[in-house]
C-alpha cells in the first residue's frame, strides 16, 4: 500500500495518470497510466465492435387473398432474393371487405410461400391473424452464403 502523495508523484514522474480502478475496495485500488490513450483505444475498440455487429433489415411482401398465380410466384422471387440478401421476410395477407370470411384461402398462400422457400428460409413467426391481415414472418437459415446478386 503506498499513500496518495507517493501515487502522485510516481505518476507525475512518469508522466502517467493516477486512475482510480476500484473505489469501494478498502484500500481504492489506483493505476498509473496514460488515461488518454486509455480513452482513445476503447472508443476505437467500440467503433470496431459496431462495424463487425451485422443488422438485419425487415422487408414486407403484401399480398391479397385473389391473387393471380403469376403475380405470387412474382412476390415468391422477390422474397427469395431478400432472404438471400440476409434480410428477414414479412409475408402479410390482407383481407378486404368479406375476403375475410375464407382465411383458409390466405393459409393455403402462405404454406405454399413457406414450402417454396424452405431451401433458404425458416418460419421464424407461424401465420397469425392481426386485425384484417394474417402475417408469417421467414428467417434466412443460418449457415447460408449471402448472394451478392451477380452471377
């Protein structure tokens, strides 16, 4: 144990910071260093870890019960190319005046959509009613190589 004073003018000499590195221990623990450069490294740590850290973007595929087989197979692709992309996919049926009244039409859409891409894709959230729109939400398998677009 060295008192305050001695800490000071060791720190002082070697031109390092005094910081304080557990106060509620009895006696505080003190360290000599540079606090500036200190600083600087854990900011630039930080900045890595943010760079590294991968966002995942949700993008949302609308359909209605009546469409055309061409037009889903259409909205099929675009969702392939999402999940290849790393993106989450939301799949939402929605219902308009009595199309509502037949949800096994949207269920029947949404387990093919399902099946379609079960290569890339894995159902994170079953299909689900919300108010007049039934929603299933795909995740892109993990392990997969994202598809850059260019072949």
């Amino acid at each position: 144990m060295l008192p305050r004073s001695e800490a000071l003018r060791l720190a002082e000499e070697r031109s390092l910071d005094l910081v304080e590195v557990s106060p509620n221990a009895d006696p505080p623990v003190v360290k000599l260093m540079d606090f500036g450069k200190y600083q600087y490294e854990k900011a630039k740590r930080e900045r890595e870890a943010r760079k590294a850290r991968k966002e995942i973007d949700v993008k949302e595929i609308r359909l209605r019960p009546k469409i055309g087989e061409h037009d889903l197979d259409f909205k099929v692709r675009k969702a392939r190319e999402f999940l290849q992309a790393g993106s989450k996919v939301k799949v939402r049926v929605r219902f308009r005046g009595r199309e509502i009244t037949y949800p096994e039409v949207a269920m029947k859409q949404l387990q093919r959509i399902s099946e379609q891409l079960a290569d890339i894709a894995a159902v994170e959230q079953q299909p689900s009613f919300e108010g007049p729109t039934i929603l299933m939400v795909l995740a892109p398998q993990t392990g997969r190589k994202k598809h850059t677009g260019a072949t």
